[in-house]
C-alpha cells in the first residue's frame, strides 16, 4: 500500500498553504479543485500518481511547475513530500445566496464571467469591479482561468476586498437573479443601443464573455439587454476586461447621480 504522509503547514508567502504528498493532493484536486492556485512536481514524474496529477490538474487549468526535490522540501517542510506540493490560495469562495443575502449596495451590481481565459483579464475585471463598488464577481466552476498568483497580481490587491463567487451552472445562475429582479445585461459591438443608453441604477448583472468566442448561446437567450460601445477610432473592439470597466464606470457614474 502506498501510504502518504501529508499536511497542511504555511509555505514560503504567508497568504499560501501547501499540501504535500501524492495522494493528499489527489484527495485535493478531486474534492477541492478550486482552491488550488499551483502545484509543484519533481523534474522526473514516471510515478503513475505523479503522472494522474499532471493528467488532472491539466485538464482543471491548474498551473504546474516542475522543482528540484530541494525547492519541494523547502516549499513542503519536509523531504517526505512524494515529490509533488500544491500551494493553496487564500481566496474565499463565497456562495450567491450570501451574496444576494448581505447586498453591498441598495441595488446590487454583479459581474459574471462566463470562462475568461487570462488571468490578466480576471485580475484587471475584479480590480475595476472593487473600484466601484460592485457586489460581486461571479465564475463558472471548471470554466475559465482559475485564481492564481497572475489574477492575484492583476487584481493589485483588489482580490482581498471583492467577494467572489463560483458556481455550477452560468444558466440556472441567471434564470435564478432574474427570478429575484436584476436585470441581464451583456455586450456586443454589433448591438444596437450604446451602454449609456440603459438603466444601471436598478440590480444589475453584467455578463462578460470568453476572449475570441463571446457569449455563450444559452446566456444571449437570458440577456435583457445586450449593448455595444460606441467605437470612434480604427480599432473594432476593446479588450473584454478594457470593456468591463467602461460599463462599470458608467453604472457608478449613474449610481452616484
């Protein structure tokens, strides 16, 4: 039997914890994938469970890195650590019900993005979402960037005040805050009313699609309202996360009067 020594101890920065051994971090990646920001292998993974946790954490957009076994014992705390480290995140995850639950504002704003790929993007989304004022950033679970060092660096702290959300289903999400009277709302440069154009005043949900691909059919169907932004240059769009913060200034700037 392959037994595994395994713990929880404070790794090198002190907003992480680490999680060594091969099956500790199989347990992990498989119960709570999401709160896994990176993980560390031996430069050798012919170990099958070695092999099981690249295979896996590949496939859930974990970042991996490959380490000396002197970089994972100091990382781990120990040489007893199979080989493999996962550095946790410091980042709760709330739900929406406490969200919806304990509103930061009178008439709530949400941002959803529906699977960002570039954590770039996530970071400098939930920065600008902090900057006014929002609710909350709410993210697909299994879809998009995860929330790593880059979105943490991005975010240029933003990360530690906004709440953000994970869940299951982008459109039993929607169904369910239309249900509780937020408006929909995404963009689209081929729409027909500028973003200015729309009440932001009322509780609002502001749906940003994946870079290249955009939204999703299902979410279109679900939009209230979709809104272009008016482009008078050469260039046809604007980066997802450049957009993001022109229609969340716009709601502050209504919401301020």
């Amino acid at each position: 039997m392959d037994r595994t020594d395994h713990a929880v101890i404070p790794a090198p920065e002190p907003r992480e914890q680490v999680v060594y051994g091969r099956n500790a971090v199989i347990e992990l990646l498989q119960s709570k994938p999401e709160s896994v920001e990176k993980i560390y292998l031996q430069f050798n993974t012919t170990h099958p469970k070695l092999k099981e946790i690249v295979i896996t954490a590949r496939r859930l957009k974990i970042p991996c890195g490959k380490a000396r076994m002197e970089k994972l014992t100091l990382i781990a705390g120990t040489a007893k650590n199979q080989g493999v480290c996962a550095l946790l995140t410091s980042v709760t995850f709330y739900t929406l019900d406490e969200v919806l639950a304990a509103p930061r504002n009178s008439s709530p704003l949400l941002v959803i993005l529906e699977g960002l790929e570039d954590p770039h993007n996530v970071g400098a989304i939930i920065r600008t979402a902090e900057a006014v004022a929002a609710d909350a950033v709410i993210m697909i679970d299994g879809k998009g960037a995860p929330i790593s060092a880059s979105v943490h660096k991005a975010s240029a702290g933003a990360l530690s005040h906004m709440r953000v959300c994970k869940v299951k289903s982008l459109v039993k999400t929607l169904d369910l805050l239309h249900e509780r009277g937020f408006s929909v709302v995404a963009a689209d440069m081929e729409a027909e009313h500028n973003h200015t154009d729309i009440d932001w005043t009322r509780p609002t949900v502001l749906v940003m699609g994946a870079e290249g691909s955009g939204l999703g059919s299902e979410t279109r169907k679900r939009c209230d309202r979709i809104v272009r932004i008016p482009m008078a240059g050469c260039v046809e769009s604007l980066n997802v996360s450049v957009a993001a913060g022109v229609m969340l200034y716009e709601a502050m700037r209504q919401r301020l009067g």
